[in-house]
C-alpha cells in the first residue's frame, strides 16, 4: 500500500500546469524591467515586482505605452519597494511597455495566439 502512495504522490507531481497557473514574473531593478523581452502565450498574467525594503531604489511604474488593437490601456501606481502589479494579457500581439518617471526604462512583451 506504501508503494502506491508514494507513486501516486510522484504522478501528482508530474502533472503538467493549468492554464489557471500560467504566469510570468518581471523584476524592477533600479532603471531597468528583468528580462527586458519576454514571449508568452495568450491569457498569461504577468507580474511586475518592485524590489524589498532591503533592496530600495527609484520610484518606478508600469504603463502600457502601445498594444495590439482593442486592448485597454493600464498603467501601475508609482512604487520604489515590497510591491506588485499584474495584468492578464488576452490579446495576441505585442505589448510596448515604459515607466513613465524613466523613459528609456522600457520592456516588450509579446503574446503569442
């Protein structure tokens, strides 16, 4: 009976991601979005993440500077540390994206059908 646990433990963990758990995580450094370009498939939420209050650095924001057609424009409140920002992106296409505060801050996203 312990082998059939422990086996069914292992195919549990082996199951592959829902399209509930699709996500994808952009660190905000001091001028800069991490990684820079990203590809993700439709309907993925992407995480913008500040830096802790042990890593504090410039007030920065998250704004949708050009998107595909039909997608409504979203901007971040500005932050310097401990916070986040998300945004499902259900439209194909590509995401031009800037802090507003550094304008040669910028990132792509660009989502796959």
């Amino acid at each position: 009976m312990r082998g059939v646990l422990v086996a069914g433990a292992v195919l549990l963990s082996a199951a592959p991601a829902t399209a509930a758990t699709k996500g994808r995580t952009i660190e905000l450094g001091d001028t800069y979005y991490s990684p820079k370009t990203v590809t993700v498939d439709r309907g993925t939420t992407i995480t913008w993440r500040w830096p802790g209050f042990d890593e504090a650095g410039d007030v920065h924001d998250v704004k949708l500077k050009s998107g595909p057609k039909g997608v409504k424009r979203f901007r971040s409140e500005p932050a310097s540390t401990d916070y986040s920002f998300k945004r499902k992106l259900t439209v194909a296409g590509i995401y031009r994206i800037v802090c507003t505060l550094h304008e040669e801050m910028r990132m792509t996203i660009r989502v796959r059908r």
